[in-house]
C-alpha cells in the first residue's frame, strides 16, 4: 500500500484557519438569523423567495455550511485522507451559498466578498493537498 505524503504545514494550518473562520461566522449567522429575528436584515430583500423571514436562511446557513466545514475540521483532526477533499468540498459550499443568497437577495455587500473569496481559497489550498502541484513544477509526463 503506496503511503500518501503529507501536505506541507503551512497547507495544514492553512485550512485549519479557514475552516475554524468559516465555521464560527455559519454559527454566529445562524443564530443572529433564526433567534436574533434577522440581524436587521430588511424582510423586502427575501420577498419573492420561497422564505418568509430569515430563519430558514439562518437554519442552512449553520447546518450545511457550517456543518461542512466542521466535517472537513474533523477529518484533518483524525487525520482522515479524504479531509482535503472535504475541504475543498466546504471551500466550495461557501462560494456556492454567498452566490445563492446575491441571486436571492439581489444585494451584494463587502462580506459577501470576503466569504466568497475565503471559500475560493480554501478550495485552492485543499486541491494543491491533494496533490495538484507538480514537483518539480515544470516536468514532463513521459511518453
């Protein structure tokens, strides 16, 4: 059984970082959405949207992206090989929800920006775990 090298620390800690962040600010949303009544949030900015207020928004928001990003913690814990997978899986359910809450909301904010750019990033650090740069970074497949 052929052994899988270990991503570099700066990769671990890396991921680490970012799944702790976007874990915390999921949970923190959730709650400020189901039992803070919103945040403040004006209601007209879901209207036309299958939610009648922000508690189903909060709801997703803590138990799928949040939850990804708990399952992907976990399993880099344990030391699990599909951990970088579950990361990039995380990196991409936080892009895939900020795109989903502008197409509904039909409002972008600077954290928008912020949470996508963090999804995208820890979706980059978790392919190159998973081995996608070449070393030496220039060699030839051979034929």
């Amino acid at each position: 059984m052929r052994s899988t090298p270990r991503p570099p620390r700066t990769i671990r800690f890396g991921l680490i970082g970012i799944a702790w962040f976007s874990l915390l600010s999921a949970l923190a949303g959730m709650v400020g959405l189901t039992v803070g009544g919103g945040m403040g949030l004006p209601p007209e900015w879901i209207e036309g949207s299958v939610f009648r207020s922000y508690f189903w928004p909060g709801v997703i928001l803590g138990v799928v992206v949040g939850g990804v990003q708990a399952l992907a913690l976990i399993a880099q814990s344990r030391g699990y090989r599909v951990a970088w997978g579950v990361h990039a899986a995380a990196g991409l359910t936080m892009m895939i929800w900020i795109f989903v809450e502008i197409a509904i909301m039909l409002v972008w904010s600077p954290l928008h920006g912020i949470y996508f750019v963090t999804g995208l990033v820890q979706t980059i650090i978790a392919v190159l775990a998973l081995g996608a740069w070449p070393r030496p970074f220039l060699a030839r497949t051979p034929r």
